[in-house]
C-alpha cells in the first residue's frame, strides 16, 4: 500500500497532485493531541477516512520520543484513538 495518493482528474484539470495518506496525517495529529488535532482526528474518524485499527496498525514504526516534541506514550496513544472511536460510536 502506498504511503502517498495520486490524484488526477478533470478537477485537477489533468495535472497531478499527491497527498499524504490519511492515516499518515492522522497519527501525528493524534500525537499531538491539542484540542484542534482531536476535531480534525474525530472527524476523520466519525466520516470514515481513517479506521481506528488502520491507525492502530500503523503506530509500531512511530518513533514517539522527546525529542521529536511528542510527549505520548505509545499506549497512551492507543487509548486516546480507542476513546476517540468509542465517542463517535456512542454519538
């Protein structure tokens, strides 16, 4: 699967455009966890762009130290993403 999206069509009016995968915009965004990045994360979530274990899966080659500024734990993480998929399933 390609990390990468190509998008081409008359919108684009031929011309080639490429994109981050969602799920690649997604986990950084979940890491930082500002209330802004949980709008945008939840909202992915609840229109079905991104499946909580799809993020799930691609979290173990994320490198969460210091020294990148994430200040999550890995599994905290992964509680925030479950607790961000249960509250759109409970909405």
């Amino acid at each position: 699967m390609s990390r990468v999206i190509k998008i081409q069509n008359e919108n684009t009016n031929g011309h080639a455009g490429y994109c981050l995968d969602v799920v690649d915009l997604f986990l950084p965004k979940a890491a930082a966890g500002r209330d802004k990045h949980r709008e945008f994360c939840v909202s992915r979530i609840r229109y079905g762009y991104v499946a909580m274990q799809a993020a799930l899966d691609k979290m173990p080659p994320m490198q969460l130290d210091q020294s990148d500024g994430f200040v999550v734990t890995a599994p905290t993480l992964v509680a925030r993403i479950r607790r961000w998929a249960k509250s759109v399933e409970e909405s």
